[in-house]
C-alpha cells in the first residue's frame, strides 16, 4: 500500500472514487502587494521606532540595539543627529567603523566600559563574522545586571598610553549597530552564525527597517526628499519632482537606489540647468 501524502494533501482511492468523492485542492496563499500609501506608513512607523529606540539606548534605558536595512537610505543619518545631540550633553560617543578585529574590539569595549559611553558600530559588519568578536559581543549585550568580559588568550594588550589592559572588566555602557545585514534572513538560511545572530537578537532590541524591495527603496528616497533633502542645492520642486519621476521610471534600471544616488543626480541636473550642457 502506497504512504505518504500526494502535494495536494489528498489521495484518490477507488472507493472514494466510487463514492464520487471529489477533491478539493488546498487553497493557494495570496501574497497582497503593499500600496505606495502602506509603504510609506509602515517607512514612517519604522524610521520612528529607530528614533525612540536610539535614545532609549543611549539613555540607558537599553543596553543595546540593532538597526537593520539596505545601506543609503538614511540609518546612520537619524541616528548620529541624535548622537550629536546626546554627546553636546556631556556623554561620551564613539563612533566605529570599517575592519575591526577581536583585539580592536576588546580595546574599544573597556575604553567606552563607563555608564555614560555609547558604542555605535557603523559600516563594520565585519564584526559579525567572527567567532570571537561575536562572544565579546554577547557578553557586552547581556540583559544581566553585571556584564563581565574577558580576554584570556596569551595576547597581551595595552592602551594608548601603553598600559596593560585587564584580562577582565565589567561593562556598563550602550551599544547601537547599525547593519546592512539581515539577521532574519541568516537565521532562516541555517548559516553557521545562525545561532550567534539569535544569541544577538535575545540580548538587543533588533529593528528591521522593512525596507526589502525595489519600491521600499523608491518611496523611502521620495520621503526623504520631500522633506528638504535638495533644497540646499537650489533646486525648484519643480526640477526635484522631474528628478523624482526619473529615478522612478527608471529604478529597475540604475545600478543602486540610495540618497547618494540622487545627490550625484541632483549634482548633475545642477550642473546641466546651470551651464545648459
């Protein structure tokens, strides 16, 4: 006798068949596209949760956050105007970016160890791909009281002025990354960092800015826009909604969509109106 289930959940036997049993096919998941108006209220949701949450963080409220979405469409801007604001406060703000290896790490973790130190890790996703930095990491993240690292390789570091940095320390400050990367995705896919990504998303507040297509990146660059991106460059609106409508005919076509790409457009729509070539 035949097991198993057919694809459509349903086998045909000949007394069913008998009986005149007809089969009914699963029903088909419809997936509903979003409109341009959905888009831009759930950017608008997104962008603002990012905000709140980024002072949350940096007031200590939370210990750390993670910030997910496609580079150039504004993560790092709305968080480092809030940063400059809190570091005007009198709190202490390091900004990283680029490679940083373990031992880099360790050093930037007890430099910033204090209560009122924020980490922001911008454009250093290389940090996710290591073992050792990740661990470093989790424990920096914890949600315990006390979070303790450790370095007890027979690597000996110091700090700038030459001292020997402690085997251990606690750590008290904020941590915000701001990523390309989608943790979800990793998780989903199986990845051998699968299971850091999931020991990271536990110990942070983890935001994925929704932005996964093609159009998330159009309207997103729209509402950037429309709040004033261009004025500064002397462009009437006019001239900025002919530049809208042409990155939007023609996003399937440019090599990237991000406010950088249309700050290079803008520059040489400026350059044509002003010298007429």
């Amino acid at each position: 006798m035949p097991r198993g289930v057919p694809k459509n959940g349903f086998r045909m036997t000949a007394a069913k068949k008998a009986l005149g049993v007809v089969p009914v096919k699963a029903p088909v998941a419809v997936i509903k596209q979003e409109t341009d108006a959905e888009i831009r209220t759930k950017l608008s949701e997104r962008f603002m949760a990012m905000d709140k949450m980024t002072v949350a963080t940096m007031k200590g409220n939370n210990k750390s956050l993670i910030i997910s979405g496609p580079a150039g469409l504004g993560k790092s801007y709305g968080v480092m105007k809030i940063a400059d604001k809190f570091e005007k406060e009198g709190n202490q703000v390091t900004v990283i970016k680029g490679f940083v290896r373990p031992t880099g790490l360790y050093k930037k973790l007890y430099e910033n160890r204090f209560e009122h130190c924020v980490l922001i890790f911008d454009d250093a996703d290389s940090i996710f791909m290591d073992d050792v930095s990740l661990n470093l990491l989790k424990g920096a993240c914890d949600m315990t009281r006390r979070r303790k690292l450790c370095w007890l390789a027979e690597t000996n570091m110091t700090d700038e002025g030459g001292d020997k940095l402690p085997t251990d320390f606690e750590f008290e400050g904020r941590i915000i990354f701001i990523t390309n990367y989608d943790f979800d995705s990793f998780i989903q896919r199986g990845t051998k960092f699968a299971p850091h990504f999931e020991a990271m998303i536990s110990r942070s507040i983890y935001l994925d800015l929704a932005m996964h297509t093609r159009r998330d990146y159009m309207i997103r660059i729209a509402m950037v826009v429309e709040q004033g991106m261009l004025s500064s460059m002397g462009l009437t609106k006019a001239e900025t909604d002919a530049l809208l409508q042409f990155i939007d005919k023609n996003c399937e076509r440019l090599r990237e969509l991000s406010l950088r790409m249309v700050l290079k457009l803008a520059n040489l729509m400026r350059q044509v109106i002003v010298t007429g070539k």
